[in-house]
C-alpha cells in the first residue's frame, strides 16, 4: 500500500438504504406509529437520504419547523451544509421551542462549511443567550482552534467541559489542540486512559495512534492498530505517520 494513500486515509480519520414501506390499505389510526418507527430506524442505520426523502414529502403536505429542522439536519448529517442551511435559514431567529438546537446546527454547518469567522459569532451570540450552553462553548472553541486561536480554544473547550458536555468530546478536543502544538505525550496521556477504560470512538482512537508514533511509542501504537483493525498493513501505517507534518487544521467532536 503506497505511503500517499495511507496518509490520506488514515488522517481523514484523525482530522477530527432503506425503502420506505408502502403505507396502501394500512388503518389510518397505526401511520404516526408507523412513520416514528420508520424514522428511528432510518436514525439508528444512519440512513439519511432515507431520513431527508421522507421529512420533504412530509413538508410537501404540511409545512411544520420542527420536520423542517429535521430536514436540514438530516442534510448536515450528509455532508450537504449548503443544503442544510437552505431549511435552516428561514427558521432562525424566529420563536420555536428548539431554538438553540437552531443555533447549534447553523454553527456546525459553518464550520463544515470553513467559515469559522461565521461560526465564531454565532457561537457567541448563543452564549449570550444561553451562558449555560456547553455545545455552544465548545463548537466556539474548535471555530478558535480552526482560526489557529488555540489558547482561546482551550478555555472555551473546558469552560464546555466544567457546564458537562460529553467527557469523551472535551477530552478529544484538548487532546487535538495538544497534537496542533506538537505536544503529543500530554495528547497520549489525556487520550490513553479514555481508551484503557473502553473508549472505542474513532476520533479518539486515531488521534491516540498518532500522537503515539509522534511521541516515539511505537509498539503501542502497533498494538492498537492491529487490535482495532485500523490498516491491513501496520508497519506501513506507522511509517507513513511518522513522516506526517503537523496537522495543519483540525477536525474535532462536534
């Protein structure tokens, strides 16, 4: 396996279908437990063309912003945030029950997007109005890291931390603003015991590997590439890590 291609493939990693059932000749009174079946099934498969081709015939039929923030997060989900933001957009600033999750998607959809200027000011204005929000401080704090703000990034990724988010979020993305300054042993031994404990989500686990060949331990780093079945070739992968520059952007739990 050539060194480009595992490069590619491994540091994509690092920087953090199914037909709908034919509802003819069903009683009218099972559908709404019939369409909420469907769609946890289409979440828990991850299916979101499924997911975005039913909430839009929904919409065709009666227009509701909940279906409508569901449509445009199913969008973001695919990797379509130019998509995503067309549905999103008109429901903004408006008052909806859900408004912060409003806010959260349109700041993810900017980051996806690269715009992390846009991102950075939403984030605040959300934090303004909901001093309490942890997404919100921590989606701020990777707009900060992506704008090479590292110092501000971390303050905000533990200010996200101490109001709760998901440990294994904060974790991860001080491990990565570690890695973007080249200090991969306090990257190893902020990652290491997430993984010892049970950890197995792939952004920790690559980000792990990495600053573990950065850091020199190199045995370690084989033992969980073939443990987790990372690459058909670890030696290969190791090498092509070691000759790996710093990352020049991250991507990071969002």
């Amino acid at each position: 396996m050539s060194y480009k291609l595992i490069k590619v493939t491994f540091v994509s990693g690092l920087l953090l279908t199914l037909s709908a059932c034919s509802t003819l000749n069903q009683p009218s009174h099972n559908l709404p437990e019939r369409k909420a079946e469907q769609e946890k099934l289409y979440e828990n498969t991850k299916n979101y063309s499924a997911l975005i081709s039913m909430y839009r015939d929904e919409l065709k039929l009666n227009q509701d912003p909940l279906t409508q923030f569901k449509l445009s997060k199913s969008y973001y989900h695919l990797g379509d945030s130019a998509s995503s933001l067309i549905y999103l957009e008109p429901l903004r600033f408006s008052a909806h029950p859900f408004n912060q999750d409003i806010e959260l998607l349109y700041i993810r959809n900017k980051i996806q997007l690269g715009q992390y200027q846009d991102a950075y000011l939403a984030a605040t204005d959300l934090i303004q109005l909901a001093p309490r929000n942890s997404e919100a401080y921590n989606l701020r704090g990777i707009s900060l890291a992506q704008m090479g703000k590292l110092a501000d990034a971390e303050i905000d990724i533990n200010k996200a931390r101490e109001l709760f988010i998901n440990d294994i979020t904060a974790i991860n993305n001080i491990a990565m603003l570690s890695i973007l300054n080249t200090d991969y042993r306090n990257a190893v031994n902020l990652l290491l015991p997430q993984y010892l404990s049970g950890s197995k989500d792939p952004r920790l686990v690559h980000n792990l590997v990495f600053a573990l060949v950065k850091s020199g331990d190199i045995d370690y780093a084989l033992d969980i590439i073939r443990k987790e079945n990372l690459n058909t070739s670890p030696e290969d992968l190791v090498n092509a890590l070691k000759k790996t520059e710093k990352l020049p952007k991250v991507s990071m739990n969002k």
